[in-house]
C-alpha cells in the first residue's frame, strides 16, 4: 500500500492494525513550478468518473460497488500479455529483468564459460567459388516453398531464445555490449526470425489478378540468387540475422560477411541456422577485411543483390562497383550513418528530457546508428537543461561491460578511440565550449582505462550554429546547439545536413509535435521518448538522403526488394473456357 504525507492517516492506521502489509508514504518535493503540473495531475485523477473520491460521493454507487477490490483477476486479460504482444501470428521475444538474481546467474555463468570462436580468414582471391555454390544451390531453397523455409527461421529462433545467456555473454566478450544491451540484441534478433518468417509467407503466396473471363493471371515473387550480406560491428547479432533472415526467407542464398572485428558472434548464429535445417550450401559465412573480401564479394559477376550497414563512405564505394559491373543492373538496400537531432522547444518537461537524452546519445558507448548526436534546446530552457544534463552525465558509470553496474562500456577498437579523440580535441578547441565530461569509474583508481582499454568519458560539446555539424561523431560525443524563433526553420536546418536517419521531438504541444514531423527529411521519428532500440515489427527502421536507400529493415516493405515479379497469364479458352462461369463460381 502506499498513501500520499498527510492524507489518509488514520484510515491507514486502521488498516494496518495487526496486519502484515506495509505501507510506503511518498510527498512531492520541489519548487512550486515543478509541482504545479503534479497537482493538476492528481486532480484530473481524483475528479475522474472512475475514481474513489468521485464514486463516494455519488448516491447511486451502492457500498458493495465502491468496496469491490480492485485486486481480482479478469476472465480475459484486458491487455495481451508479453509472449502476445504481437497478436497471434508472432510470439514475442522473451527478455530478463537484470536486478533478478536468478536471471542474472545464468548469464553470468555462460560468461564464464564461453570461449569467442575462432574464425578462419577468407582469402579473396577465391570469392568466386562461394557465389558459384550459391547459384547451383539456391534455386534447390528456393523450391522448398516459402511455409517449409519459414518453418525453419521459426526453429532457428526458438533455439536462440533458449541459448540466450550463450549468446549475450559472447556479445559481451567479443562486441563489448553491457548486459542489458546484449539482451536487447539477442531478442531483436529474435524477433528479425519470426517477422521475416511470416513476412515471407504472406508476400509470397501468388496473388489471382482481376482480369477478363477467358483467361487467368497470377502474379508471383520468386528468389532473385545470391546475395551478400555485409554486416557491421555495432550489432553483429541483430543486423547480421536480420539481413540473412530476409534472404534466406524469400529463397535466396546468402554469402555473408560480418565485420572483422565481431567474427564470432556470427559464425555461432550461421552455426544455429546450419543446425536448424539451413543448408551450408545456401549459407556461407566469408570473414576478412571489407577492402579484399568484401569488395570481391560486391564484384563477382553472379551476384544478384548486396545488403549493407555501415558508414555512407563505404556504401558509395559499393554502389559505385555494382554500377561498374556488367551484366544485370544489382540492386543495393543501405542502410548508413546519421547526425541525428532533437529539437527541445520551452514547452518541454526538463527531466524527461535528460533522461531520454542520456539513453538515446550515450547508450551503446553511442555506438548506434539511431544515437543522438546533435541537441538543439531552445534558448529560453537552455542553460537549466544543460546544467541538469551535465550533471546526470557525470553519474553514468563507466567500465568493465561484463559488470551489472556499468553505464558505458568502452568504444570497439583502438582505431574508433582514436578517431573520436580527434574530434574531441577538435570540439574543445577555442572555438568551441566543452559542457561536461561524465562517467564515474567502476575501479578505485583514476586510470580505469588501463584495466579496460578504449575506454571513452561521455563528453558534452556546445557548438554555435546546426551547420557546424558536418560530420557524424560515433561514439559518447553529444554536440548541444541553442535555438530560438521558429521550429520549423530548425527542422528545416536538420534536413539541410542532408542525412536522414532519426529525429527526436520533445514538446508538450501536440500540433507542433505533428507539424514538425511532417515537416522533416528522416526515416524515424520519436516524440517524447527516447530515440534508439527500434522495435522489429513495430518501429520499421531506415533513412533516407546519406542515411541509406531503404526499405526499412524490420518492415512490411523490406522483403520485395530480396524477390523479383513474375506475372503468369493463361489463356483458359484454349482449354474450353472459363470453367468458374459453369459452375457458379463467379457472378455473371
């Protein structure tokens, strides 16, 4: 039970004489414009037709009515539990709640158990046999039909979700992810499985045309080959599944190249797809560096698509050699970097600004696509809100990713904390204003760096004007711009920058809120809330302009870019005619 300081003591008191149940008593604390907005709260609350107060004074409201306990049970559950989340076509993912001692152990456990795999290198020189196995296999999966390939992701995914804490801790190891992250991760991967599936078998079922009485047409999707699937560092469980997912769902086979520095990850999920029923022919997985294997991967003549996530450089670089190539035009879904923004107008609630600030810029050590890189706060709550944020950085804790209390781990590899010190060194010269420098250490000693190298503060950096920021900073880097006058010429800035991945809208006037989003060049938009962990199904994810080509990946649009149309056309009259008209079947 809980009560409000100074109301309701003394039924309380009766209530608890000789009882067990404790009762926690809670006050509002702060100025009298921090809680103005708490008081109206309770007020529409209280004075709610449904509640206590209004019920008690209302004659037609029988005692046994108002005395009904709200502690009872519904026949039906007025809201779907977790597992149907997603209505009966797809079961949710299962996670854990970390602060359970009894979901931590297991994965504690596998931490200690588990060994990174050693992946052999692939030489580039051969890229051409891995495409020439691929096309005489693919057609083979292909014919096997969209429910049996289904059927499989389906079992692939089940068998995920039971290897769970194997899977985290080698996200921990090799990628560097907290806990809470690489439970994420390996549910979203999850969910990329069963999404694909049934996207699979929806799309793919022919679809009878509208046409005239004598003949029939039908339209299909069919496989388009081999495609390869080049995946990043970042999320080297979800998007190395995703991208495989989709191929392998429409009856493609797949080369995959995971990035060089997550090799491990991968290799264990194609082992979980191979034990799953995927054949080794239609899944092959060719580790080594982007620059030999990759670029002879995107070169080979057979090649009939290339799916991408990773920085807009590279992507160009891809899209210009599969321009290059003779033969049939390839298509390229990217899905590239962004200086993703959000824009704070003086309407919104400073606290949960911080707080969605603080998880969607430092999250991940910001080592996501989705991460906020640029703040823009208007000037009138400006100097509040960056004091309040500055001092809620410094608390993140920082360190070994493989401890429950670590905030922010460290950056992937010594070349990433390099480059990232060169922009802070950058941002903090006298042209601009360092703001903060956060992360308390896990260790006793100052130098923590030292026992968990690449480690990175959270900074905070005040930039002058939107156009400053040129270039996406990937990692704990947040840049922080003010603003004033119209919003829309913000937004109108934002899209100047040309990318178009993510933008965040904080403010408490719906018609701004909507106004604004109409008005942006981004693939996603979050209002009120944080701006990272794209739900698949759900938050469809991709952008637009330097952030990529789309389809959004996690969509219900992403799988006809993986098939090719085919329209078949019958003449029925050669066969005696529209049978359907001599049955009855269809209206004359």
């Amino acid at each position: 039970m809980q009560r409000l300081h100074g109301m309701g003591e003394g039924v309380y008191r009766e209530l608890l004489k000789n009882s067990d149940i404790a009762c926690r008593v809670y006050a509002p604390v702060g100025a009298h414009r921090d809680l103005l907005a708490y008081l109206v709260r309770r007020l529409l609350e209280n004075g709610a037709n449904s509640s206590f107060v209004h019920q008690l004074i209302d004659e037609s409201v029988g005692m046994d009515q108002l005395l009904t306990s709200p502690l009872w049970l519904a026949p039906q559950p007025s809201l779907p539990l977790p597992a149907e989340l997603y209505g009966p076509g797809r079961k949710n993912s299962a996670g854990l709640d970390l602060t359970v001692e009894a979901m931590r152990a297991p994965l504690l456990a596998a931490y200690a158990a588990v060994q990174v795999p050693p992946v052999p290198l692939f030489d580039a020189k051969l890229a051409c046999d891995p495409v020439t196995t691929g096309t005489s296999s693919y057609q083979k999966w292909s014919d096997l039909g969209a429910p049996a390939r289904a059927a499989l992701l389906r079992q692939a995914a089940d068998t995920l979700e039971q290897q769970l804490p194997k899977f985290c801790a080698l996200l921990v190891k090799e990628a560097f992810k907290t806990w809470g992250d690489a439970v994420s991760e390996v549910r979203e991967a999850v969910d990329f499985l069963r999404y694909y599936a049934n996207e699979a078998e929806r799309i793919m079922a022919p679809v009878l045309l509208d046409g005239p009485t004598g003949e029939s047409n039908e339209l299909r999707l069919r496989a388009r080959g081999v495609w390869v699937c080049i995946s990043p560092w970042n999320f080297p469980l979800a998007i190395f599944t995703g991208q495989v997912a989709a191929a392998l769902a429409t009856g493609n086979a797949v080369l995959a190249k995971p990035a060089e520095q997550t090799p491990g990850v991968a290799w264990a999920m194609v082992k979980l797809l191979h034990a799953a029923g995927v054949p080794e022919a239609v899944l092959q997985l060719l580790h080594g560096p982007g620059e030999t294997v990759g670029a002879a991967l995107v070169a080979a003549p057979q090649i009939a698509g290339v799916v991408f996530t990773g920085s807009t450089e590279v992507a160009k670089t891809i899209n210009r050699a599969l321009a290059a190539k003779d033969g049939p035009i390839t298509p390229l879904i990217a899905e590239t970097g962004g200086i993703n923004a959000m824009l704070v107008d003086s309407s919104a609630l400073p606290e949960q600004v911080v707080d969605v600030v603080l998880q969607s810029a430092f999250r991940s050590a910001g080592q996501r696509c989705s991460a906020l890189r640029l703040l823009c706060v208007h000037d009138a709550i400006a100097d509040k809100l960056i004091a309040m944020l500055a001092g809620a950085v410094q608390e993140l804790v920082q360190g070994d990713p493989a401890d429950l209390a670590t905030d922010v781990g460290p950056v992937i590899d010594q070349a990433a904390f390099d480059n990232l010190q060169q922009h802070c060194l950058r941002l903090g010269s006298a042209s601009e204003k360092a703001l903060a420098q956060g992360g308390q250490a896990l260790s006793a000693t100052d130098s923590i760096a030292s026992e968990v190298p690449h480690l990175l503060a959270p900074r905070l950096f005040e930039v002058a004007r939107i156009a400053d920021v040129t270039q996406e900073i990937f990692g704990p880097v947040l840049q922080i711009v003010r603003w004033r006058g119209d919003p829309q010429a913000v937004v109108e800035q934002i899209n100047a920058l040309g990318y178009g991945l993510t933008l965040g809208i904080q403010t408490r006037i719906d018609a701004r809120a909507q106004a604004l989003a109409a008005h942006a060049q981004v693939g996603n938009i979050y209002i009120n809330r944080n701006m990272i962990g794209a739900v698949v199904g759900v938050q469809p994810f991709g952008g637009q302009g330097l952030s990529g080509t789309g389809p959004k990946a996690g969509g219900p649009h992403y799988l006809y870019r993986f098939c090719t149309e085919q329209t078949v056309t019958i003449n029925t009259t050669a066969a005696g005619g529209n049978v359907a008209l001599l049955s009855g079947q269809t209206a004359m």
